[in-house]
C-alpha cells in the first residue's frame, strides 16, 4: 500500500478509536467514513456520518473543539512525524443514496 494510503487508513483508525473514548455524544452516533491526506500530509479531510442527522452540526462542532487533543495524542500514539491539520465535514453518501432509492421507488410506483 502507496504511503498516503496507509497514513490515510491509520489516522482513520485511530480517530475513530479516539472519537469512542474521548467523546461523549448524547443520543447519536459518529462514524468516520475515510480520510484523504494531502499529498504532503499537511492536511487531513475526515468525512464523518451521524446518526441520528439532524446532530451533524453539533458533532462537527465536539469534534473540531477536539482537533488538538486528538492531534496531541496522534503525536504520542503513532510513528508520524507530523500529524496533519484536520477538515472535518459531514459524508453525506448515505444520506444521498436514500434519496436516489426513494426517488427510484417512486418511479416504480407510477
């Protein structure tokens, strides 16, 4: 696996980890969909999905308050010499591909 990948994949991994045991999120879900590393690791976009979706803006809210803790303990946690700067936004491809389904039903009915 091509380097930005694996970093790709082992900040996913670890963000997630880090999200179910640093953050306390009442009545909701965070996942971490991927993350896409700049080609000179200077920044990290994190797509996250939350459930239920009318919680989104709260979660980025948690989680980008979160960024240097999670940042420090990246740092502490892995071989990364330096640890990208973190764009957190909301994956909506789940939340697309209902409305495609929905919209596919509907011309099925008619």
């Amino acid at each position: 696996m091509p380097q930005p990948e694996r970093v790709n994949e082992l900040i996913k991994r670890n963000i997630a980890d880090l999200i179910n045991r640093e953050i306390f999120f009442k009545d909701g879900l965070i996942t971490v969909s991927f993350v896409d590393c700049s080609p000179d690791l200077t920044r990290a976009k994190i797509a996250i999905s939350v459930l239920p979706a009318n919680l989104a803006g709260t979660a980025l809210k948690i989680l980008r308050g979160h960024s240097s803790l999670f940042t420090k303990i990246l740092k502490k946690k892995t071989l990364l010499r330096h640890i990208p700067k973190f764009d957190w936004v909301i994956d909506s491809t789940e939340e697309e591909a209902a409305k495609i389904e929905k919209l596919l039903e509907e011309i099925k009915e008619s």
